[in-house]
C-alpha cells in the first residue's frame, strides 16, 4: 500500500510558492536562488516600466 499524503494523494501534495520582482535586481534574485527559489521565466507588463523575473520553490 502505498502512503498518502495530508492531503490524500499518493505520493504526497506538492505546493509551490511563486514570486516576482525586478528583473535587474540580482541582488534580489540571488537572495531568492539562496533561499532554493529557481527562475521561471521573465515577462514584460504594459504598465510596469521594467520586465518582471518570476521564481518558483516546491515545498513537499
């Protein structure tokens, strides 16, 4: 039998936690990548001046 998670799902749930910020913060960005966060890609909105760097951590 395999075991569950708190959640039911076997295997366990998986949850990730997203961010955004300024793409030229590497100061930033390299706190995030510390922290385990790992980019995702990068978007530019119309109404933000700068483009905006996303990062991800899954948390078991």
């Amino acid at each position: 039998m395999k075991s569950r998670g708190i959640c039911g799902i076997s295997g366990g749930c998986r949850t990730r936690c997203r961010t955004g910020s300024h793409q030229a913060n590497l100061r930033l960005k390299n706190w995030y990548v510390t922290l385990g966060f790992v980019p995702s890609g990068s978007r530019n909105f119309d109404h933000r001046p700068f483009e905006v760097q996303f990062m991800g951590f899954e948390i078991f």
